[in-house]
C-alpha cells in the first residue's frame, strides 16, 4: 500500500463508483432489499439467486455490447432488466439467434450517459435506509461530502 502511487489511488477511488452502482443494481433494481426467507441457509440460498439473475443480465449486456462494438458498462442495466423480463412474458423458451440478436440491438440501443468524476452523497429521499435522508441541495451535500467525507450509517 505505501509503495502505491498517488495517481493509481484516485484512479482507484473513481473507478469505487462502478462498485456502488453494481451494489445498488443488485439491492435495489432486483428487489434484494429485503430477503424474504427466515433461515440463514435459506437467506443465503436467496441470495446466490439474486446473484445468479444479477450475472444473466451482465451476460446479456455484455453480448449486446460485442455486437453493437460498445462495452458492457456503456449499457443500461435497468434497461437490459426490463427487455428481458417482458422478452420472457411474451415469448417463453424457444430462443434462437434471430431472436436473441434482436433482443441484442434493442439492449444497445439504451446507453447510459457519460458521468466522470461523479460524487454523490450518500443520502437518500424516501426509503428508510442505514443512510439520512437528503434534506439539503445535491450539490451542497457533493461539497459537503468532498469537504468531511461521507456521514456515519444510521443504526
């Protein structure tokens, strides 16, 4: 750690925002907030699935990515999430190439905008979370936050 560059830290630091938006992808646009089971065993059944479903969508993202020439992280997961969730609805089983690659073009079609650099407060404005709520400008928490760093959870 100590033989670390100062650049390699803040590169590393940046790139944390991709971790978060992973985490909050599989929490909260697949419904893990809450486990439904009651034992430990089943809690971590429940979330190997979660984790499973987390790894399809990648998937899918990353071969529509191929093909469209982008990378994976250029595309919408809540996006690619949808798509399929109504490809399934609509058609059950019965996937061939055709199908599939044009289940590909419209997940390319959504990507996400590109944000550097980004600083976001770790608030939230409606669900109870371990986190206080926003209850002050975005960009005055981002100063705030870049000022005495991130607050302490909530118990």
């Amino acid at each position: 750690p100590k033989d670390t560059s100062k650049a390699a830290l803040k590169a590393l630091y940046r790139d944390r925002w991709h971790v978060e938006l992973d985490l909050r992808n599989i929490k909260t646009t697949l419904g893990m907030e809450t486990l439904s089971c009651r034992t430990p065993a089943m809690a971590k059944k429940e979330i190997w699935v979660y984790l499973l479903a987390y790894n399809l969508i990648r998937l899918l993202m990353a071969q529509a990515a191929l093909l469209a020439d982008l990378l994976p992280r250029q595309l919408s997961f809540k996006h690619t999430l949808q798509l399929w969730l109504s490809w399934r609805q609509r058609d059950p089983g019965n996937y061939d190439n055709e199908k599939l690659g044009r289940l590909f073009i419209l997940i390319a079609q959504q990507q996400v905008g590109k944000r550097p650099g980004r600083i976001e407060p770790r608030a939230l404005k409606r669900r109870p979370k371990p986190f206080p709520l926003l209850v002050k400008p975005r960009h005055a928490a981002r100063e705030e936050v870049k000022k005495n760093g991130h607050p302490k959870k909530l118990k």
